[in-house]
C-alpha cells in the first residue's frame, strides 16, 4: 500500500460544485498541513470508511470554507485532530 509523506499544494481553487476538496478512505497516520482554499468551499475534507485513524490538521488557511471535515458513516470523531 502507497504512503504519501508530504504534498505540497498552491492554493486550492474551490469547484462550486464541489462537495468537499480532499476525499480519505481508510486513512491512517495522515497530516494535512498548509492548504488554503481560495472561493466558497462547503466542506474541506470528507473521510469515508471506518478504518480511519490519526489523520491531523494543522495550520490551515481555510476561512472561506464553511465546514472543516465530514465524516462519512462509520468514521470516529476521534480519528481526526486540528489545530
């Protein structure tokens, strides 16, 4: 199974169709960091599936979106973390 360490991103343009900028499914041990989303986003990230686990947010530029993270059915509040 691939493990991602780092992306790095510009500033995410929102699609007002859009329902979330970033989709997880079955993460663990994820950091996303840095992201600024530019236009209305409704959510930042969705999670899905329910082996979910120590996905961190930190230092996010996302005041134009109105929901941080959704979870999907399944998905524990506690698999994700922000600051």
């Amino acid at each position: 199974m691939p493990i991602i360490e780092h992306i790095f991103r510009p500033p995410l343009p929102a699609q007002a169709d859009a329902k979330c900028l970033i989709r997880l499914e079955f993460t663990r041990n994820a950091s996303l960091t840095h992201f600024k989303s530019t236009g209305a986003t409704t959510t930042f990230l969705r999670i899905e599936g329910q082996a979910n686990d120590q996905i961190n947010l930190d230092n996010n530029e996302l005041s134009s979106t109105k929901t941080l993270f959704d979870l999907g059915p399944g998905v524990l509040p506690a698999a994700v973390t922000f600051h």
